[in-house]
C-alpha cells in the first residue's frame, strides 16, 4: 500500500512513558509513535533521550514508516519502536 508518511518536528519525552514520542502524518491523519528511553541508550549509547533521538532521527523515522505500512500498532493504536 503506498502511504504518504511524514514525521513533523514534535518529538517530546513523555515521563509517564519514559519514552520518546513523536508524530507521524500518514495520508493527513496523525499516529503516534514512541521509542523507550532504555532502548534509545541500548542502541546509541548514554545521553539524553531526545538528544538521542535527535541525532539518528532519520533511521528512527524509516523504522517507524515501517512499523506504519506493516500495521504493527500495538492496542492502544501506537507504534513502538524496538
């Protein structure tokens, strides 16, 4: 299915998730995606969780769109990425 994905600039930390948050525009419609702190250090290392994020945004957002087009949403309707 060919969907026009787009990841505006509105990632924020959520300290109730203890996750990365962060939209994504799919054909107009917005869906949330999240990214955990602990699997943001796992995976590039010590330091500030949107920092982090930040610096490897583009990898991130090409996992999301992925986790997107397969359907992967959790209950709740969010795709978290591992």
């Amino acid at each position: 299915m060919n969907q026009a994905i787009q990841f505006p600039d509105r990632e924020i930390w959520d300290e109730e998730k203890l996750a990365v948050c962060f939209p994504a525009l799919v054909n107009g419609m917005q869906m949330m995606c999240a990214i955990e702190g602990v699997t943001l250090a796992r995976r590039f290392g010590d330091g500030l969780p949107l920092d982090r994020f930040r610096e490897h945004r583009w990898d991130l957002e090409e996992e999301a769109s992925d986790a997107i087009r397969n359907g992967d949403e959790d209950d709740q309707g969010w795709f978290w990425l591992s």
